[in-house]
C-alpha cells in the first residue's frame, strides 16, 4: 500500500484533485474502487486538505447481491456506506433485452450513483480506474468506434455540479491487486450474467498478447497517452 499510497499522493497534488472541505464519494463495484477507498482513508491521515469520505455502491437489482463484507468493513473503518438500490437488471435485461447491455447499464449507473450524491452532499466522485483502464479504453475507442480517446484523470460534470478524479490513473492494476490481497480487502461479487463476457474483456486478452512479443507495450502505450507533443495524424 505504500507504493500506492505515494503515488495516489503524487497525483492528486499534481492534479489539484481536492480541495479543502471537499466531501468525497467513492464509487465501490470492485477490487480497484475498494482498494481506492482504503488509500483515501489512508491518506486522509497526512492529507493537506481536510476532506470527508463516503462510499456508494449502486445495487443494480441482481438476486443474491451481497454487500454484507462491503458495510462491514466501511464501519470499521468509521466511512459511511450507502447502498442504492435500483431496477437497473431489469430494465436492461428483461425489459429491453439489449443486445449490448454494458453502455445502457453504465449509463443508468452512473446517473443513480450521481443523483445519490446530490442526496448526500457530496461533491468529489472517485474512481477506481488505472492505468491498465486507461489503455484498455483507449485501444476499444480505436478497434471499436474508429476514435483516439481515453477517460481523464480529472473532469466536472457540470449538470450534477460534481468533480471527477481518478487517483489511481497512473497506477498498474498488478499493484492495486497485490495491496488488495496484502490487506485482505473485501471483494464484492459481480453477478452481471455478461461478466468476463465484453469487448473490454477481449482487449484484456490483446494486451496480455501484446506483452508476450514486447515486454514493454504496456509502459509505451500509456507514455504515449500522456505524450500528445508529438502526435502525427491525419488532421
């Protein structure tokens, strides 16, 4: 977590990501946002703005969906847990029967997690994504929608009157999991019929390939994100 912890401090000082009095939200779905949520807490400790924290988890309406380990450990680590409920499977699933169901879900999960925060008073999101996230997302606009682009580490919603940041962004996915194992983190299971199942998925698979044929492809990939100096395209 050390590693983490640094690096979480080095970019939310770079990137001006909070500010003082800022009531901060975690989104929990996974392993990242929860090992997210434990650094924050951490750094909340030596942190040069006082901040508070939250966590939200957006309960899609899958049966058998068990946040039990997820409350648990917020309270023993005193940050309070919302859980929103929702109809999300549903609408999705058996109502629309989509096809490609991970754009309308995502969508409508972000609006309940942001409408959630309105009803708290929370201002700051935090997620989870890294730096694997980020060239994976690039590598899909690419393959799949013929666009170069990636999320950023920082963006404000103007509508919800919400600031986002990614304090992980320049974080390896193989560290965030080695701290969560570490600190035996509580996972919570995604019983999303289609997990393990998408494009990103696939993606996953292509960088895996990539990284066999040139150890280095991973580190290049995200140098080149953040290297727009010297982009040569047909403009």
């Amino acid at each position: 977590m050390k590693k983490l912890l640094g690096l979480l401090r080095r970019i939310i000082t770079d990137y001006n990501m909070l500010g003082e009095g800022d009531r901060v939200a975690v989104g929990v779905s996974g392993k990242d946002s929860i090992t997210l949520l434990y650094a924050l807490h951490l750094y909340q400790k030596f942190s040069p703005q006082n901040f508070e924290l939250e966590a939200i988890t957006v309960d899609l309406g899958f049966p058998d969906f068990n946040v039990g380990p997820i409350q648990n450990f917020c309270q023993s680590i005193g940050v309070p847990y919302t859980i929103k409920e929702t109809q999300i499977a549903q609408i999705v699933f058996e109502e629309r029967k989509e096809k490609n169901p991970c754009s309308l879900c995502s969508k409508m999960r972000k609006g309940a997690l942001h409408n959630c925060m309105q009803e708290r008073g929370l201002n700051v999101l935090a997620l989870g994504h890294h730096a694997d996230d980020a060239i994976e997302t690039f590598l899909m606009n690419m393959l799949y929608t013929g666009r170069l682009s990636t999320f950023s580490s920082t963006a404000y919603l103007s509508r919800k009157e919400i600031q986002l940041i990614r304090p992980f962004i320049f974080a390896w996915e193989k560290d965030i999991v080695y701290a969560f194992n570490k600190h035996n983190l509580p996972e919570l299971f995604n019983p999303c019929p289609v997990d393990k199942k998408t494009n990103r998925e696939k993606t996953k698979e292509l960088v895996r390939h990539l990284c066999k044929t040139n150890p280095d492809a991973k580190t290049n990939l995200l140098t080149a994100l953040r290297n727009k100096e010297q982009a040569q395209l047909w403009f």
